[in-house]
C-alpha cells in the first residue's frame, strides 16, 4: 500500500514496523519513526511541512522506486513463471 501512495507522489510518514520499513527508506524516499512516539511523528509531519525542498526530495525519490513496480511487470514476470514451468 505504502508503494501505492508514493507512486501517486504523496510522502509517506510512518512508524518503523515490519511491513513498513521495508516500503519506506528513512529519510530517501519517506520519513519512519518509532511505533507509538507521537511525538516524533507531530515533530517529523511539522519538519516536511516547513522544509520543502526535503519533502519535495522524499516525495520525487519515493516517486522514483516506485516505478519499478506496477501490474505490467508484475503480469510479465508471472508469464515468465509460468512460460518456463511449461518448458520444464
């Protein structure tokens, strides 16, 4: 989902859990901080609303990894699959 919303350039901002973490690199493509530190969270959304050449940055290079994914790589690597799970 995280790869989703980037790909529609809006910055993701979310706590470091498993799941997540793996969709979002701190401070190259969104903004992790720690589960439950509320805190953190209000200092992080108030930081990239008043930076935003850092938050343009995040959102374009969240844009960028994004856009290795989508449905028609994904269809072409499952016919890949599938093409050589016929042949043997």
């Amino acid at each position: 989902m995280i790869t989703e919303i980037t790909a529609c350039r809006t910055l993701a901002i979310v706590f470091n859990v498993s799941g997540l973490r793996g969709s979002v690199s701190h401070i190259e493509t969104g903004v992790l901080v720690e589960p439950g530190d509320i805190e953190q969270l209000v200092e992080a959304i108030t930081h990239l609303l008043m930076d935003h050449e850092l938050r343009n940055r995040l959102v374009e290079n969240a844009y960028k990894y994004a856009q290795q994914y989508g449905w028609d790589k994904t269809a072409r690597s499952f016919i890949t699959v599938i093409k050589r799970a016929i042949d043997g």
